[in-house]
C-alpha cells in the first residue's frame, strides 16, 4: 500500500472517531441537560406542592370552602376527601355518604339559593352539582358549561335564579334559570388563576349611570385571584383590579355579607380582610393564616365561620372584631 492511502486511512479513520466522540458528547450533554430539567421541574413541582401543603390535613386534604346552612344551621366543609358536616357549630366534623350524581369527591365551592334551599357546588372534576335535601343527594346542574374543574362559584343575593361559575381554561359561565342552562360570558379576570367568586348585590356607578339600579340586575361580580381582587359589573363588560388590597395577595375565598351589600370578607394567605366601601378599601381584621373559607350565619350576620386549609374553624360574634378558635 501507497504512503498516501495510508494516510488518507489513517485521516479517515480519525473523522469517524471524531464524529463517534462527537455524538456521544452530544448524547450525554442531552442526557445531563434533560436529567437537570427534569430535576428542576421535580423541585419547581415540589416547592409547589410543599406550599400548598403546608397546613393539608390528613382527613381532610385540604378544605377549599364552607357553607352554613340556614336549613338546620349545620356548618358544611368542601374538601379534597369529600364533603363533611358540623351539627355542633364546629366544633366536629362527620363526613357525608354523598349519593347521586357526584363523579369526584373533590368539593372546592358552595353557593346557596336561600328562596329554593338549594346548596349549589363546585369543584375539580365535579362540575356543578345541587343538592335540595341537605347535601345527601345530589344532581348535575352544568348544563352548557365547557370543562368540569370549577374553581369558583357564586350566586346572585337579589335573585337566586342566577349563578355564575369559573371553568378552568374555558372562562365565566352564568345562568338565568337556577342552573338549568348556562351560557358562556368571558374569559373572566386577565389573571387565569382564579380561586374564589363573590356576588355583591349593590348598586354600583354603572347601575346608577344606566338607571338600573332598581333592578336585581345589579352589583359586582368580584373574582379572587393568586395576584389580586378583580371585579366586574352586572353588565359583565370587562374586569377591573382593584388598588384596595396587595396585588400580590392570592385571593383564596369571597364572602360578601348578606346584610350590608357593600361589605365582603376576604380569605388570604396572611389573614382576613374586610371592605365597607365596595372593594375600594380593605383592612385587615385578622392575622389567622391560610384562611381558605368563610361563611356568613344568615340567622346573625354578626357571626362569621373561618377555616384554614387544614380544617381549623374560627368563628367571630361581633362582625369580625375579635376571633376565637372553635375547634382543634
């Protein structure tokens, strides 16, 4: 063989080993990128998960809303483990054989027709369901409603015939005929995590502008978010962020009060914050953490039941003034 056919060999055989400890570079560069991505997803889902699990509880996951029940005064827990009832005003909880139409037990939201005695819900896979016998039996009541993750739902206090309800990626949903039909409204706040719905029967500057205000066609939709308090009038036509709380704060639950239309409860991660203005200003009444639900007694306004994610109830007599521990 020719010195050149040797050394082009010799040059041919050094490319492809080139080529060959180019490749597996490349495979273990991809492979190391793709174990560090997968270790960051891994972290980034755990802190996600520690955060929200802080306070979970063991037989209740952790408790997303709470409804009093003018009915027979009993106090009802919307949780990841299903939903549980109080006859003792709190102090302890029994879980409740829900039959019917109930696909997941994964209870986020209430809403209560007060003319009807109809407990309306909510929740992740749930849909919207309704209950006329004290949440035993059960039914669909989303009829019209795009997608079953229903993070928020609320009721309109001057006429219970209309109801409105967020849908997880598809947006507002409303109803005019006690949830037997539902319609699409918007896409809702310009934040899409949104956690909690209040129904403000007021008359706002619009119902007073359009001379509606005499109406049940009246108020604000507002919509807790995880950065913020947004608010729609009764015309739906468009969302506004209110200046009156942090825009950082994650908005967990909404409870206007059913007596003074201008007030509302508000459940965050640093406590409970009350507006006598209409949303335009709040103060904070209390510094219990995680609050995730209250709940106004319709017998006495002045009584309010709050709950943390982890089911640990506190109950006020004086409109938010002063709160006690209920349970443990």
């Amino acid at each position: 063989m020719s010195k050149n056919k040797i050394k082009g060999s010799k040059i041919a055989l050094l490319i492809i080993v080139l080529f060959a400890l180019g490749g597996a570079f490349l495979i273990f560069q991809k492979q190391n990128n793709s174990a560090k991505n997968k270790a960051l997803n891994t972290q980034s889902s755990s802190s996600q998960m520690q955060e929200e699990s802080i306070t979970e509880n063991a037989t209740y996951g952790h408790v997303h809303a709470i409804l009093q029940n003018p009915k027979d005064n009993s106090l009802f827990l919307g949780t990841h483990e299903g939903l549980f009832k109080s006859t003792d005003s709190g102090k302890t909880f029994k879980k409740i054989a829900t039959k019917g139409e109930v696909n997941e037990m994964d209870f986020m939201n209430f809403a209560y027709d007060q003319n009807n005695k109809i407990i309306y819900a909510g929740g992740h896979d749930l849909g919207v369901i309704k209950s006329t016998d004290g949440g035993v039996n059960w039914s669909k009541a989303d009829s019209g409603i795009k997608g079953s993750d229903i993070h928020a739902l609320a009721i309109n206090p001057l006429d219970t015939t209309k109801l409105y309800a967020f849908s997880v990626s598809n947006g507002v949903f409303g109803t005019k005929d006690g949830a037997k039909t539902w319609y699409r409204i918007d896409d809702g706040p310009d934040n899409p995590s949104t956690r909690a719905f209040g129904y403000m029967g007021t008359p706002s500057s619009m119902d007073r502008s359009m001379k509606t205000d005499n109406t049940t066609n009246i108020g604000y939709l507002w919509a807790g978010t995880g950065e913020g308090l947004y608010s729609s009038f009764a015309c739906f036509c468009g969302w506004t962020k209110t200046e009156g709380i942090s825009d950082n704060a994650t908005i967990y639950t909404l409870a206007p009060d059913p007596i003074n239309k201008s007030s509302m409860l508000a459940g965050t991660k640093n406590g409970i914050f009350k507006t006598t203005d209409e949303g335009k200003t709040f103060a904070q009444v209390s510094d219990v953490k995680d609050i995730s639900a209250i709940t106004f007694d319709s017998s006495n306004p002045k009584v309010v039941y709050a709950s943390t994610s982890s089911g640990v109830i506190y109950r006020t007599n004086d409109d938010g003034k002063t709160w006690g521990k209920v349970n443990e």
